[in-house]
C-alpha cells in the first residue's frame, strides 16, 4: 500500500514540474523585456517613447535639446552716443535643460532594485496609468549675469550724496542726486527661452540707485548755526611748514560727524609722507627741535582741539608737547604724531556736527556748527610751577674774555592744567580738570670769550 502511495506522488511531481517550465521560463523571459524595453503609454514632450529602449530614448531626448537650445539671444543697451550689443547662445548665457535628470527616471523604470513581483507590478502599473515627461529649461543667474560683462565697460552716472556746504559763514545743504546701473537681474527675470522661436533682441534695463545721503536726512541732522569757533596764527613766510598746515586743514574741512561718531586726527588726516604732499618743518623730539615730514601740524590739532573743548564735546584722546608751544596757553595744545600720538573725540551730542576748517591770512580757523543748547565754555589755563631754564655756557676761542653771547635762549619749563567751566543758561553747572602736563625745560646755551684781549702799540 505504501509503495503504490509514494509511486502516485512521484508521478504527480514530475507532472507539475512538466507543466511548471514553460510558465517559469516564460516568466523569466517578460522580466527581461522589462529590463530591456519601457512598457507602453510612457509619454515624452507629447511623444509616445514605450516599447522603446534607453539608448532609444536618449538620442530622443538629445534631439529634443538640440531643438530647445538652438536659439540666440542678442543683449542691447542704447545711450545717447553709442549702441552695445552682444550675441549670445543659450548655453554661454546659463541656460540648459533637465535632460539628464529625466533620462535618470526613465531609466530606474527598467533598471532597478525591485523584486521580481515588485518590478512585475509597476510595469503594469504604468501600462495602466502612464507616465508623461517634459524636457525644460534649466538657468543659472549668477552664471547670467558673468556673462554680461561685455557691458560692464558702460559708464552710468553714480549717486551723489546730498551735502553741507560752507558759504558766508553758513552751512546750507546741497541736495544728492540718484544714479543709475544696468539691472542685469532684471533682464534675467525678463527673458523666457522657452518663448524664443529663434532669437531676440533683449535691452537691458537701468536700475535706479538713491544716494545713501539725502537731503532730508541731512535736514533732519542739525546742523544749523555755529556752535563753536578758535583760531590760531602762525608765520606764512615758513613756506614748509604753511604747506603742511594748509595741507592739513583742507583735509578735515567738511567733515561731519554723526551722533556717536569718534573722530580720528591721524585716520582723517593720514600718514605725512612727501606722497600725500607734506614737506620737511620743524618738530619737536623729546624736548629738541628738529625737522621732520608734516612738522607744523600740531598747531592744526591744536586748534581743533580748542574748538571741541569750547563746543565741549567728549575728548578721547590727547597729549600735551614736550616743549611750550606758542600759539596758545599752556595745557591747551595737542600733539600728534602718526602711529604714537593721535587727538580724538566723539560727537556727544544727538546732532550731527559739520567741522569747517580754513587758512585765512596767517590764521588756522576751524568752526564747528551743529545745534546750540544755552551752553557756554570757558577755559582756565593754571600754572602750576614753572622751572627755569639753566645756564649752559660754553667757551668760546674766538671771542675775546668778557664777551658773551646766547646762542639758545632755551625754553622755561612748566607744570600746568586745564580747567573746564560749563555754564548753561548763565549757571555754572559743571567744572572738570581737562589735564595736568609738565613742560620740559631746555638749557640756555651762552657762549663765552677765552681771547686775551691783543693791547695796542
């Protein structure tokens, strides 16, 4: 009984596996065709690509972007004296197409990682939905735009920042004035190749820049009268030394300073190099007169300084000289000297402040206008003590004893401060010690006769 059981499942298998091949084989066989051609209803730009195979559908797709980009585009700008004009291919202008990536898809439909089930299914699936691809346009505006650099040789007005002015004693405001530059961006949102049939003509349009200035900002800053003014005098015989001053001055005239703002006598006026125009003048160093670029300056500081402390704005920075100086009481010069000694104070005011500065006959003058508030400042230079400058005699061989000269009167030495007063509206209301200095003392050189006096016959 046994064996007539187990000869009836033998025979049963081999049936099975008679009739099984051809459906596995068959099987095998569609799933190749699927990995070979696309199924049916597979749409590209209108154009049925099913049953047909990669390499098929590559050269569809290269044709279809040689027809997209096989177009011109022909950039213009017009002034009033010349026409610019450059012809450009779509490729040299950034544009391209999504071929690549649409291949990428139609490609994973036949060569994937799907089960064979998987893969069988989706098949089917697009045969039954479809599936549609259009090819279009790709653009890259920074690539655009770098290609229009052929027009960058054009030359558009640029803006003007409205300004203040000093005339007759006064500030009045110039109003700016916009500028124009050639809107590339603009023209790059403008143009759609896809409506080109062949080729355009494109003009680039202008852009419109406002000045970063204008003149109701400037009027709502403030400046509107003189708040404080100091002069100087120096001698315009030494032609060096008027240089550097007059160099100087015309430098910082004009400056404003907004609210806030520090300003930097060494970074406004910069390094005093025969190239910036400055010339060779008398200086101080460390208590000798000697020559050096730009000597002379620090009486334009000087003067400066002296306006800020009678308009009383903040004072960041100063430093007295070694040596008196002449041109104004002691503790109120201020030296300078590029990259060791810099004057600097801050607009501390909720206005802006317009420095006006000028070499009027033998006088420095700056004026600082801004708006006044009742305030008053008074300046109280004190000396302290003051040394007196020794005696240096040297012999002399060719002058007969008893005769003497001074070669170098020297300078008296002093120790002394400066005492600011701020009245407002008439009243004290503040008092402050601006510095405590110490003026060297230099020697007084006399020289002194060692001849015997000759007696005659």
């Amino acid at each position: 009984m046994r064996k007539v059981f187990k000869f009836k499942i033998f025979i049963t298998a081999i049936i099975v596996i008679i009739f099984a091949t051809p459906v596995v084989a068959f099987g095998i066989n569609s799933v190749g065709k699927i990995y070979k051609i696309l199924p049916q209803n597979v749409m590209l730009n209108d154009l049925s690509i099913g049953k047909k195979d990669i390499q098929e559908v590559q050269e569809i797709l290269n044709e279809i972007e040689r027809e997209m980009m096989d177009k011109k585009i022909i950039v213009v700008f017009s002034d009033a004296d010349k026409i610019y004009q450059k012809e450009y291919e779509l490729s040299m202008l950034g544009y391209g197409t999504n071929k690549l990536e649409i291949l990428d898809e139609i490609r994973y439909i036949v060569e994937n990682e799907l089960t064979l089930i998987e893969k069988i299914k989706a098949y089917n699936e697009i045969k039954k939905q479809g599936k549609a691809y259009r090819v279009a346009y790709t653009k890259d505006e920074a690539k655009f735009i770098e290609a229009l650099d052929y027009f960058d040789q054009i030359e558009l007005g640029q803006p003007q920042n409205a300004q203040y002015k000093y005339e007759n004693g006064k500030i009045i405001i110039i109003g700016g004035a916009s500028g124009y530059s050639l809107d590339k961006e603009e023209l790059f949102e403008m143009i759609d190749p896809s409506l080109i049939e062949k080729e355009i003509h494109a003009e680039i349009p202008l852009k419109e820049i406002p000045p970063e200035i204008s003149k109701s900002q400037l009027e709502q800053g403030g400046v509107k009268e003189r708040v404080s003014v100091f002069s100087t005098t120096f001698d315009p015989n030494n032609r060096t030394r008027t240089n550097n001053l007059k160099k100087a001055v015309k430098t910082i005239d004009g400056t404003v300073l907004v609210p806030g703002q520090e300003f930097s006598f060494n970074q406004i006026v910069g390094k005093r190099t025969i190239e910036n125009g400055y010339q060779e003048a008398g200086i101080y160093v460390n208590g000798q007169v000697k020559t050096g670029l730009g000597g002379g300056i620090c009486q334009v500081s000087t003067t400066l300084y002296n306006a800020a402390l009678l308009f009383d704005l903040e004072i960041q920075e100063r430093h007295p000289h070694s040596l008196t100086v002449p041109y104004v009481p002691l503790s109120r010069d201020a030296a300078v000297s590029w990259g060791s000694k810099d004057f600097r104070f801050v607009n501390n005011t909720p206005h802006n402040i317009f420095i006006h500065g000028e070499i009027r006959g033998n006088q420095i003058i700056f004026e600082l206008f801004s708006t006044a508030d009742n305030k008053e400042v008074k300046l109280i230079s004190q000396t302290i003590a003051s040394i007196p400058a020794p005696i240096k005699e040297i012999e002399d061989e060719t002058m007969v004893i008893g005769e003497r000269k001074v070669t170098d009167p020297g300078h008296v030495g002093y120790k002394s401060k400066l005492i600011k007063e701020v009245y407002i509206d008439g009243s004290l209301a503040g008092v402050k010690t601006m510095s405590t200095d110490n003026y060297m003392a230099t020697s007084k050189i006399i020289k002194v006769g060692t001849k015997e006096k000759q007696m005659n016959d």
